[in-house]
C-alpha cells in the first residue's frame, strides 16, 4: 500500500485528473447571443463583421432581452452561456438561440422571422417557436430562411446543439408600429423565449406567458 505521501507524489507526476465535464459534457444548457451587442469591436472580429451595428436600435434591444431570458433560466436551474455579438470559440450546448431585430430600407417591408442551419431539431424548434410568439405578436411573420443572413448566419459555426439552433428576429424596427409594440413587449419577448427553452429541453414550463 502507498504512503500517503507517495500517493501525494505520484498524483503530482501524473498531473490531478481532469474535472468532469458539466452538464454531461455540455459546456451549457443553452447558449443566447444577444446580436451586434459590442459592436464595432475590429480588436477581435473579422472587418466583415465588425462594424455590422444591424438596425437602428437593436444594439439597445436585444441586451434587454437576452439578459432578461438568461436571469430567467437561471433562476430555474438551467445553465446559460450568455454571449454578445462575438464568439471566440465552438460552444456545445442542448440548445442555441441568437436574438435579432430587424431592419428595412424601406420602412414596414418585413416582419419577425426566423433562420437556423440544417441540423438537428432546428426547424422544428423554429416552428414551435413562431406558434408560441403569435400568441401575442400582431404582425406576423417571413418565410424561414427568407434571407442568406438567415440561412448562413456565422453562429451557427460557432455551436455544436443536441436539440436545436435557431436565429430569432423579433420584428422590424424601422416600422413604427412594429417598433412601439416590440420597446412595450421586451418582458413578454424574454418571458416567450425562456418558455420557449424549457419547453426544448424538456424542463418543467417556467410560467406561460400571457
């Protein structure tokens, strides 16, 4: 049998053994990226991303939001990895959401829409999720994948999911009338999302928004 001391030694010539990974092996729960929150940062994004400061005011909103979401899960015991605009490395997460809101040279020609790659449950994540945001949003919606950002958005790169990954745009906000009901509603949106979540991780429901 070893001293105490020798197997003190022997620990440390063969290194301490590598934690156990949480969340069986998942760096997260869920991932929610609050997009173009940091921008422009050119320190440490690509120049094609780095000045990208999406619609007039959605730097603003979709903080609010993800922020609001993430306390919201959290206080219910799911781990979030909370990210803005960059991701400096590949995630493994249950699930991933990246919050949008739109934008129009012309104002009023586009509403909420969602994106997501072809992988896993996303397009039946997204689905679920447009059924459970009309419950309240009066405006309607895209069609999936209705733009290339849409389709290829660079986060997707940046996720590995079990579930799903799905890119979220609230609505436009160079509408008026969209753009009021979306600064109104920024607790429902957060309320609808973590619903959303847990309803896709198999959770017990947060309390349904109303």
């Amino acid at each position: 049998m070893k001293s105490p001391l020798a197997a003190l030694v022997l620990a440390c010539l063969l290194g301490a053994p590598a934690a156990a990974a949480p969340n069986g092996g998942y760096d997260a729960d869920v991932l929610i990226q609050a997009g173009h929150q940091g921008r422009p940062d050119c320190a440490v994004e690509p120049a094609a991303l780095c000045n990208n400061t999406g619609a007039t005011g959605e730097i603003r909103m979709t903080p609010i939001v993800a922020d609001a979401t993430a306390a919201i899960l959290r206080a219910k015991g799911i781990s979030v990895i909370r990210k803005p605009a960059h991701l400096e490395r590949t995630y493994r997460v249950r699930d991933a959401v990246f919050l949008h809101f739109d934008g129009s040279g012309t104002p009023c020609a586009s509403r909420a829409s969602v994106g997501y790659p072809a992988a896993a449950n996303s397009a039946a994540a997204a689905r679920e999720w447009k059924a459970l945001y009309a419950r309240r949003w009066p405006f309607g919606f895209e069609g999936d994948n209705f733009t290339d950002g849409l389709r290829n958005y660079y986060g997707y790169k940046h996720v590995r999911v079990e579930d799903a990954a799905v890119l979220i745009e609230f609505g436009e906000l160079t509408c008026p009338a969209q753009a009021a009901w979306l600064d109104q509603h920024t607790h429902w949106e957060a309320e609808a999302l973590a619903d959303f979540i847990v309803r896709r991780l198999h959770r017990s429901e947060v309390r349904a928004p109303r």
